[in-house]
C-alpha cells in the first residue's frame, strides 16, 4: 500500500504561501500567485499520471499483458 508523508521541505512550503497569501494585500498578486498555482498544480498532474502510466505498463509487461 502506497504511503504518502509531506517532507519538512514541503510543508514549509505550503506554510510559506498560505502566510504569503494571508498577508497580502494586492489583488493583482494575488491573481499572479493563483495562477502560478494553478499552474503548479496542473504540472503535477500530469507528472502524477504520468507516474502511474509508467508503472503499469512496467506491470503488464512484466506479466505478459497487453492492452
């Protein structure tokens, strides 16, 4: 089973922005960060399935199994 554990690099992360994101005060920045956001998170999306695509086609060729 798969096991998921923020590491301390990413919480800080995560902390920093939220505090960025209360703390301001410009719409304009705040659109700008929204929108590298959304950005960020779209590209991990796509890493993500990418991810998973890789390992099940290293799963079905490893049991002889096509598509």
């Amino acid at each position: 089973m798969l096991t998921f554990k923020t590491s301390p690099e990413e919480e800080f992360w995560k902390v920093k922005m939220k505090r960025y994101i209360q703390d301001c005060s410009s719409l304009s920045e705040l659109k700008e960060m929204a929108t590298l956001l959304v950005e960020i998170a779209a590209t991990r999306q796509t890493v993500i399935q990418g991810l998973v695509k890789d390992a099940l086609d290293q799963m079905e060729s490893k049991l002889g199994v096509s598509s």
